[in-house]
C-alpha cells in the first residue's frame, strides 16, 4: 500500500494553518482480518476557506462527515489522504476507516503466539504511522488531547496513555474500555496495547500506579521487582533532578513481541521488545544494558512527550537528552556507577563511526521528510548529542544547566520546541552566549583528531608541551590531559590530571613544563571532550605493552578507543589489534567492554585484516577463546561472553568438534539455539539439527531462531535472499531474523553474486516497503565485497539510479565503510 511521505515544508504549511483541539477515536478490535477505526478530532482553522487534509491509510475510508456535510471519498487514496474542502474557523470531521493489522512493527501489529495461540495487539507510530490506526494530522508539532474507547474480546487487558475510566460489556463476549482523556500529545506517542498480558502492578502505595505487561507464555521469566526498583528509582531521580513532577498519571511498562525497535517511549504506556525478558543466561552488561534502556524512556516522558520537538530536525532533542540523563541516572541512583565508562566503550564508539562516514549529520539535522527522519536515529543524533550534553554541562556548570531545563520545562509544557528554546532557557538560566557553542557542535559535523606534541630533558621532566588539532572545523574542546605511570606494583596511574582549553590547530600546554613525563600521556583524559585522540611514539609503547595495567577502567577505555580508531584509519595493523585484545581483555572485567572488545577483534579479523592472513587469525583466535573460556567457571558471565564471541566467528574443525560436544552439556535455550546456528553456518549441522531444536522447545523462543539458523544453511541462500527482498507475506520479526542470518564469515564465497543482486533490486524493495526496507538495506548491503570494483560499481549505481535520499545515504555509508575496509586490508597486508 501507498503511503505518504509528509515533508517539513508540507508539515510547516498545515501547522501555520490549523490547531487541533481534541481527538476522540474508537477502535473495534474484535475482528481477526482487520479493526474499525473511528475518529472525531475537532480543529481550528487560521484562514477558512483554504483545503487542507487529515492522514490516513486505511484498506478503506467507508464515511466521512465534515462540519455535518458528507465527503466524496469514492476517490480516496492512502498516498493522500482525506481531503478537506473549505475548512471553517471551527472545525469537526468523523471518519469511519476499516484498517489493517501491521505484521512488520507498525502501525497496530499483530502477533499470534505459537506457544498457546494466544493474540497480541500492539501499536507503533513513531516516525509517522498513527494515520494507520486512525485519521490524524500526523506531525509532531500538532499536539492535541486524546480520549480513547476500545472495543475488544472481554478477558483481553487493554491499556493505552491515560488510566482506564470504566469498562463495560459491549455483547457477543467483547468488552468496551473508555479512557480518560490525555494530556495533549503529538500522534506518534499515542499507544494501545491489547491482549490477554499477564500482569504486575507495584505492592506499594507510591503516588504513581505501576504496572508490567508481557505474553503470558513468558510470565515465568519476568523479572518484576528489579524492574520496579528500577522504575522507582528513575522516577525519584528525574523529579529529584529535573525539578519537574512526571507529567502522566500512571507508568505501564509492556514488553511486546516482533517490535521492530528497541523500545517506545508511548507517554505512560512504554513499550520494549521483550527480548529484554531474559529467558538464558543473563550476563550483568545485559542487566546493565536494560537498566539503560528503562531510564532512556522513563527520561522521554520529560523530553519527547512533555515537550516535544517541533520537527524531526530536532530530534535530538529527544534522544540526546534521554541517552544523556540514563547514563546520569545510572551513575548516580543505581549500583552502575562505571556507566559512562561503558558509555565511553559503546556508545561513543558508535558515534565516532558515524561522524566519519561522508553521510554525516548535524545534531540538528537537516530532514526535509518523514522517509528522511527515519534513517537519522543513529549515533549522531543519540551518542554524539548525548557526549555533547555532557560537554555544555561542563561548561555552563551543572546547577546552570538544570536550572535552564526547568525554565525549559516550564516554557512549553504540553507544547512544542527548538534548539533555540532550549538555548535561550540555558542562556537565560547560566548568563553565558551559547551561540558559538552550538554553532561549533550542535550545527557542524565531524570530530577533530588531538596529539600530544612534547619535549622532556634528561631528568625525565617536560620542557615543553602542546596539543594539536587536526580537523576540517577547528573548534574549542575543553579536555584533560592525563599523565600516567608505574606505581611500583605493577600498575600504571595516572600522577598528574591538567584540565586545558584546546583552541587552534596548536595550544601550548605551559602548566605542564617541570612535570615528570611518566610512561603514557593521555589526552581527552575522564573523556570530558568529543574527539579522537593519538598517542606520542613512548605513550603507544608503553601501551601496546601494558594495556592491561592501566589501574582506571575509563583510562583503559580511552586507551582502547584510541588504539581502535588506529586501526580503522589504517594507522595500526588488524592482526596487532587482535594480539593487543589477547593481551589485554584479562585485566577488563565489564561484561559489556569485554563484549565490546570482542566485537572489534570480530570486525578486525572479518574486516579490517589482509584476507590472505585472516585464516591464520580466525584460527588463532578461536583457539585462544577456547582456552580462556576453559580458565573460567562455566555459568560465569565471563564464560558466556567468550562462548558467544566464538559461536559467530570462523571455526575450523577441531573447533567444531568442541562446540557440538557443548549440546550434550546442560545449556540454556538461546545458548543451545547459537550453538546449533554456529554448526549450521559451517554446514556441519541442517534441517534435522533444526527441527530438532524446534521440538525441543520453547515455543516463544524457536520460530525465530529457527529462522536465523535456516538463513545461515550454506546451500540455502537464494531463498533467504528471497524471503528478506521479495515475499510480502514474511512478518518484520522473520525478515530481521532472515537477515540476521543471511551473511556470515565463514561464508563469503558463497555471497559474492549478491554483491550485483544488491544493486539490481534495492531500489525496488525501497519502492515498495519505504521505512520498512531499512533492514534490508542496511544489513544486506554487500559488506563482505571489500573490493575496487564493488566500491565503483556502489558509487555508480548512486550517481545512475539517483535514489531516494534515505536510500542513498544507507547505501553510501555502506560504500563509505567499504573503501575504509579496504584501505585497513592493504595497511594490514604492507606494514
């Protein structure tokens, strides 16, 4: 089906002409091949006369009455909407729709669960998929209060943003629920959730009701009083914080299955994949990492849904606050009190890859369209905005800062903003003028690259000192350097810290001339600045020795980053980086830098490393990954990190022989699963294995792994192709798996074709899923064709197709990291 692609110039136009006064919309979801959809929204008109249109996309618009007049909708089409001739100053329009279920994750997605059959109902609207589900103006700075009325089989629970008011019979075993009207909101935060969830509401008898959902068939594994500690302790925090009581009557928390995003932040009514109801082995990062995930959306009921964006320019916004605040909270109200060195380790990490690819952003992005805004939840728009929040609170003092955010709050609550609101709250609340600032960060892109330049005498002392800038903008960071040494046990510590103002390509340092020069220098030390930074030839020594005695897990963090950023830009050799990782991962005992470190030795060996070499490291590192696995407990969170980083790298056959000896050993679900999609991948297991597994149960868990493990069968690869590309009927939930399993390293020759078939049909898929090709484009983007000609034959198809702009900048970035690749092959292969 059609649908619209709103741009910020129709978005603006339709704005300046209308205020929306209310929505009232009634939905019938007793019916199994699609719902009824009413809606009665009552609007303002600041120039009568003038046509303007109501979104939907609807198998059909059956009715539509505008200010008591019957419309002509014999013409209607999804790609239009309704159009509304002659609006008067007041305005009401009821439209009754019969809409589709969603099977990707949008709009009101249905799922029948293969355990007991059970449906679930869900909706998903974020960037712009409300018009689905009902007619609205669906654009985030037409915020409006909604009184919902859902209409569905009577044991079903059903929740939506605001308390249910009453619920009465409605006949034939269905039950009608009438909601209180909400706050206003923009469109893309109204939520329903219906199904028979299990549920848990909080003992106790705190000012706001909290409540879990999940399927029931996974009620055994919710974990429900972590989860509300959590909720507890986030909501003190942020009204402690922000100085700002949470806005919403209630906080519902509901994990869904197929959600096709990590989490929601619907106001009240929060939705997670549920993925994070942990079902094996649950390591302290994966805990960790959902502590994160809850506190991000808990921070969005402030920024997103209190106020929200005006446009999805400014998606920051949202989720540069949220990412930054659920970091704070962490550190502060939780037992995480490393958590921005994790974030040091993750999430920066993914920023810097991301502002250097040629198809970088702004924080305050330039989105021309609703297609454009989907493709910009990225690390620019999340990790940098966040990194860059940290950096403003540094310089305009923290009591400043948040002082300026409850002025912000206070401004315009249940309303609409822009950079500039928020800059004008933080100018008026800290004195300072942040338009330099943010013309440097907040409207540029890129990140600078910081070296430490110094000369030292015969006593060991710095004579002199200077850091360089080396970047396209030159911009001003405030940094620390960090001086370290042996402290006569063994390990490096830092003897001196000097905070300095960097500005220019050079800055002399002279607060450090007389100091020891210790073994290692380390600018951008406590990671207080956005940038790269480069080691002097003593520093790299000492590190490439001693990584693992450096005594602070964030200077280990910055220490890595650095000698990772080396090696991306073909400064450092793959194979060296492997070896540091196998000297240094010992000393790291973060489950989730440990991953994250695995990840790169992954990216390393499978990427970045002459493929001449790489069997050599594959073997290598798979050896020693057995032999560190076999030091450790079993059950230990260490040993599940170093399992799971082995089941997706490249084995050989004693390797092989291990792992299939490891499915006569108790093993949780998941971990059985990935070890038979490991033996499937090297084609030393199939459809038996398979089914097997499938038997072997559980049902919540198998159809999906199953999926995965089928799209990994070497001699299966045209129909996964097919599946994820082509078959319209295949759910989101079963293309993300497909996909999941379509390329691995062992496989590579077997995907060469697929480099050309990317090429020849992504534009069409594109044409026919918009957004909801994204997967696809993404994932199935030939990365495993580290090579001249398909890096031409890329750059050929953009300049001949001319795609789409959210298209072209997947595929560019995909090329982009490409001719990265290949440039780190022949530094491996040469040095």
């Amino acid at each position: 089906m059609e649908t619209p692609n709103l741009t910020r110039d129709q978005a603006r136009l339709r704005a300046e002409q209308l205020h929306v006064e209310s929505y009232h919309v009634a939905l019938d979801l007793t019916g199994d091949d699609g719902f009824t959809s009413v809606t009665t929204v009552r609007f303002a008109c600041r120039r009568p006369g003038e046509a303007t249109w109501i979104d939907l996309v609807a198998r059909s618009a059956d009715e539509a009455v505008f200010n008591g007049r019957p419309l002509d909708l014999r013409r209607y089409d999804p790609a239009e909407g309704v159009v509304l001739p002659d609006p008067a100053a007041r305005n009401e329009l009821t439209v009754r729709a019969r809409c589709a279920y969603g099977a990707t994750g949008q709009g009101l997605h249905r799922f029948t669960d293969p355990a007991d059959d059970a449906v679930y109902l869900y909706t998903h609207f974020q960037p712009a998929d409300a018009k689905r589900v009902f007619a609205c103006f669906d654009q985030p700075d037409l915020k409006a209060p909604f009184t919902l009325t859902v209409t569905a089989p009577a044991p079903w629970t059903v929740r939506a943003n605001s308390p249910v008011r009453r619920a009465e019979p409605a006949g034939d075993g269905t039950r009608r629920h009438h909601f209180a009207t909400t706050p206003p909101l923009p469109t893309y935060l109204v939520a329903v959730v219906a199904g028979p969830w299990a549920e848990w509401r909080a003992d106790d008898d705190g000012e706001i009701p909290l409540a879990l959902y999940c399927r029931a068939s996974l009620a055994s594994h919710m974990d429900a009083e972590r989860l509300f500690d959590r909720t507890r302790r986030g909501l003190a925090y942020y009204r402690d914080t922000f100085g700002v009581p949470y806005p919403f009557a209630k906080y519902d928390q509901c994990f869904v299955p197929e959600f096709n995003a990590g989490a929601m932040e619907n106001a009240a009514c929060v939705t997670y994949q549920e993925d994070m109801i942990f079902r094996g082995h649950v390591t302290a990062h994966e805990l960790r990492a959902r502590d994160e995930t809850v506190l991000h959306e808990m921070a969005h009921m402030w920024f997103g849904d209190l106020v929200t964006m005006k446009w999805w320019d400014d998606l920051w916004l949202n989720e540069a606050f949220a990412t930054y605040m659920s970091v704070l909270a962490q550190a502060e109200a939780t037992e995480h009190t490393q958590a921005w060195t994790t974030f040091a380790n993750i999430q920066k990490a993914w920023a810097y890859q991301q502002d250097q690819l040629p198809t970088t952003h702004p924080v305050v992005a330039d989105v021309p369209d609703v297609e454009m805004a989907a493709v910009h939840f990225d690390g620019i728009t999340y990790a940098k905005g966040a990194s860059l929040l940290r950096q403003l609170v540094a310089h305009v003092g923290r009591d400043d800062f948040f002082a300026g955010l409850r002025g912000y709050f206070a401004a315009h609550a249940w309303g609409n903003a822009t950079l500039r609101d928020l800059l004008a709250a933080l100018e008026k609340a800290s004195g300072r003028d942040l338009s330099r600032w943010s013309g440097q960060w907040l409207e540029t892109t890129g990140l600078a690259t910081l070296r430490p330049v110094w000369s030292a005498g015969a006593d060991g002392r710095f004579t002199a000192f200077a850091v360089e800038q080396a970047a396209d903008l030159l911009r001003d960071h405030r940094v620390a350097v960090g001086v370290y040494d042996d402290d006569g046990h063994g390990r490096l510590v830092r003897i001196h810290r000097q905070e300095i103002d960097v500005s220019g390509a050079r800055t002399e340092v002279p607060e450090l001339t007389g100091r020891h020069r210790g073994s290692l220098v380390l600018v951008n030390d406590d990671d207080l600045g956005y940038c790269k930074i480069r080691l002097d030839p003593g520093s790299r020594a000492t590190l490439l020795r001693r990584i693992g005695d450096l005594a602070d897990p964030l200077a280990r963090a910055l220490a890595w980053s650095a000698v990772w950023e080396m090696t991306r830009d073909a400064g450092f050799r793959a194979r060296d980086y492997v070896a540091l990782i196998h000297r240094g991962l010992a000393a790291e005992t973060d489950t989730g830098v440990m991953r994250r470190l695995l990840q790169q030795a992954h990216a390393a060996l499978d990427t970045y490393a002459d493929p001449e070499w790489s069997p050599v490291g594959w073997h290598a590192h798979a050896t020693w990954l057995l032999g560190q696995a076999a030091a450790v407990a079993p059950g230990t969170d260490r040993h599940h990190v170093l399992i799971n980083a082995l089941l997706v790298g490249v084995l050989d056959q004693p390797h092989l022989g291990h792992v299939r000896r490891w499915l006569e050993e108790p093993v949780d679900p998941l971990s059985r699963w990935r070890i038979v999609q490991a033996l499937v991948a090297h084609g030393v297991a199939g459809d038996a294995e398979i089914e097997a597994e499938l038997a072997r149960g559980p049902a919540f868990l198998g159809p999906s792994q199953a999926e995965r493990a089928r799209a990994l069968r070497p001699g299966h690869k045209e129909e996964a192709w097919r599946r994820a590309m082509h078959d319209e009927t295949v759910p989101g939930a079963t293309v993300e798996a497909v996909i999941g399993g379509f390329a691995h390293p062992a496989q590579k020759h077997l995907l060469r074709p697929y480099a050309a078939r990317y090429l020849e049909e992504i534009a069409e898929v594109w044409r026919r899923r918009g957004e909801r090709a994204h997967g696809p484009a993404m994932v199935l983007f030939p990365s495993w064709a580290v090579d001249q000609p398909t890096i031409d034959a890329v750059g050929e198809w953009l300049t001949r197709t001319a795609p789409p702009p959210a298209l072209a900048r997947l595929v560019g970035e995909g090329r982009a990291r490409l001719a990265r690749a290949l440039a780190a092959r022949a530094f491996d292969r040469s040095s």
